[in-house]
C-alpha cells in the first residue's frame, strides 16, 4: 500500500498556538499567520521577562518552565507574589490591546522557554487581515470575560470566609 506524504509547513509555536485557550478557537491558516510573526526565547532563572510600571512589547506563551507573578506594593513597598504561571499559560496580553503599564513583574523561575509575539508585528497582522483581526478580538473579550469572572469569584470569597462546619 503506497503511503499518502502531505507536506504541511511546521512553523515553531503553532502547535502551542492551537493549545491556548486565547487562540484555540483560530483556524490552521489562521494559527500558522500567527505563528510566523511569533518566536522562541529562553531566559535563565530570576531573569525578568515584564517589569512592572513598563510598557509591554509582546504576548508571552510560557512553553516550558515556570514563572512568578509579583506586584510592587507602593503604599508598603513590599512584593508580594500572586500566582505563579505554568506551561500553556500566556502573559502580556493586555499589552497588545491598551497602552497601559505592565501591573506585574513576571519572573523565570528555573530555565524558562516562551513563545513570544511581538506588539508590532501583532498589530501588523491585524492591521492587514480584519476578519482575522475580528476573531482574534472576539477570543480576547471571551478570555478577559473569563478573567474577570475568576476575579470576581475570589473577591467574593475573601469577603465571606467560609463557615466552620
């Protein structure tokens, strides 16, 4: 029996790129528009990959590794960390739809491997393509939604302690 050989373009991060709830909803050409503009960085252990008060540059896939999150208090100038990020999970995002400061530091722990896209060619992307542009935003509002309602939730619990059963 002859074996069928389809020739598909593997572009670093597309794979991932699929695996993100953010972009899961993305077709295989649009994953692969996106996996073009995106790229591969490694950082060692205590390196900084978001400072807080910055302006962020890109959208960070952590690919292998881990990574602290930890907000600055200005009131105490104490650092308090508040979640820590695991494989799959992204970061930055907000830097590619506002102009806002970063609100975190994120900081490698251990050797970290992330895939990165960039703001600029992000919004050169979009810019050019605006069914892709609409879809990539409705993902975004779907996962900030998300976001929000997990806040909401947490915030809810701090305020009601559970009883004592």
């Amino acid at each position: 029996m002859n074996e069928i050989s389809i020739d598909i373009p593997v572009v670093p991060g597309a794979d991932l790129l699929q695996r993100v709830p953010l972009f899961s909803k993305l077709g295989f050409e649009e994953t692969m528009l996106l996996a073009r503009i995106s790229h591969i960085e490694r950082r060692r252990d205590g390196d900084l990959i978001i400072a807080q008060d910055s302006l962020g540059g890109a959208l960070y896939i952590l690919k292998d590794g881990l990574a602290r999150v930890r907000v600055h208090e200005r009131t105490t100038n104490q650092v308090r960390e508040v979640a820590t990020l695991v494989p799959g999970e992204l970061f930055g995002e907000l830097t590619l739809i506002d102009d806002q400061l970063a609100s975190a530091d994120v900081v490698a722990v251990g050797e970290v491997e992330l895939l990165v896209i960039p703001r600029r060619a992000f919004d050169d992307l979009l810019s050019a393509n605006q069914l892709l542009a609409i879809k990539i935003y409705r993902c975004f509002c779907r996962a900030l939604a998300d976001k929000l309602r997990r806040a909401n939730v947490r915030i809810g619990e701090l305020g009601h302690p559970p009883e004592a059963g």
